[in-house]
C-alpha cells in the first residue's frame, strides 16, 4: 500500500470509520484516507456537489467562506491575483474577494474546468476541496506550481483530531470526502511541497506560504 499524500511505502493502521467504507491511517503522515475501491464516480461526485445551496445569496455559506477570507485578509496586498481552486458550480468567494479588490479566477473541475494552467497566483483558496482528493499529493503539487514564490495557499478542510472518534465523525459520513488531515499532517505537507506554516486554528483553517528557490536549497543542504 502507497500512502496518497507520503506516496511511498508506510506504516497503516486500520481504521473504524461511519460507514461501510476502508479506511487507513498512515503512521508517518497521519492522513486517514478510504481505499480506493471506494472512491466515487465523478458522476457521483457531481450530482452531490449540485445539491449544495452555494450562492452568494445563502448567508450561511457566505458567513461560512468568510471563516477562511477573514484569517487570510491580514497576508493579502493590494493588487494581489488569486484563484478559487474547487469554486463549486456557483462561485461565490472569487465575488467576495473582488469586493475587497482582489482580482480572482475560478477552477473547478466539473463546473469551471479551463483555465491558464501556466499562469502564476499570489494565493489559491482551497475551501472545502482537499478532503475530495483522491491522490492528494497530486493536487498539492498542482497547487505549489500555481502559487508565485512566496505564494499563499488558504485551505479549510475540518481536521480530525482523534482516532477513536473518528468512527462518530459527521465530516467521514459523507461518501465523498475520502481524505482527512491531522494538524501534523499539514506539518508533513510542508515539508514534502515546500511549504511554511502561517496560520492555523483550532478546526479547520491552514493559511501556507510557498518558499523560495533560495529557502528550498537552504533546506535541502541542512
């Protein structure tokens, strides 16, 4: 078995989860993730994401998006570009954010799947998106390689915290949320991707920062 997040061979627990679905907790990073076998269709994973009142006009879900804008705002300057990475068929934090004058694109593999994969982002929110990862250490790389040096990657992905609730946890009832993260996982992300830790609370907000060439190389020679 190859850990979707170390991608290399590891240690993997069992672990009980909500429903009928496998799920493994990996020992080095400390992602749980389900067996592939388990992974939902894309048409699946469509129609579930159309069922979802997204909109600027649900109050809920805007006061939701801005659980993650709010923490991000105080590392965003003027002029700033960024991306909504797995923006939903109704964008909605690319509206809030250009009201506070931030020029934003939307990506979503289902509903808004073009755009300029050669362009460079100042930052890339990444709202509820990183528990739908199938290979997760496939996207992280995607999403480094869409950030400038320096470059900012907002995620809100609800973390789980211990194993023996993990079985009772409402965020694993959903079918298509097939990877979850610890907070040292994040720890492991940044030293896998090349990021540094900025942010975090005490749930569900990561706020990273892509290092530099330079910063990558000090590192690499230590």
């Amino acid at each position: 078995m190859i850990c979707p997040l170390c991608v290399k061979p590891s240690s993997f627990t069992a672990v009980e989860g909500p429903d009928a679905r496998s799920y493994y907790l990996c020992e080095t990073c400390l992602l749980i993730f389900t067996d592939t076998s388990f992974l939902p269709t894309r048409a699946q994973e469509a129609e579930h994401y159309r069922k979802h009142e997204n909109g600027i006009q649900y109050k809920g879900y805007v006061n939701f998006l801005n659980k993650a804008i709010q923490p991000a705002l105080p590392f965003l300057e003027p002029g700033m570009e960024g991306l909504d990475y797995g923006c939903g068929p109704v964008p909605t934090l690319s509206l809030l954010l250009k009201e506070s004058g931030y020029e934003v694109d939307d990506y979503d593999p289902y509903f808004f799947p073009e755009f300029d994969e050669d362009k460079k982002y100042d930052f890339i929110f990444a709202t509820e998106c990183f528990e739908h990862f199938f290979f997760p250490a496939r996207d992280l790389q995607r999403l480094r390689n869409l950030l400038k040096e320096n470059g900012l990657l907002i995620v809100m992905t609800e973390r789980w915290k211990e194993v023996k609730d993990f079985k009772r946890w409402y965020y694993a009832k959903d079918l298509t949320h097939v990877a979850f993260y610890h907070m040292r996982t994040f720890d492991a992300i940044c030293s896998k991707f090349g990021f540094e830790r900025q942010f975090i609370d005490d749930r569900r907000v990561v706020i990273l920062q892509r290092k530099t060439a330079t910063e990558e190389k000090e590192v690499a020679l230590r």
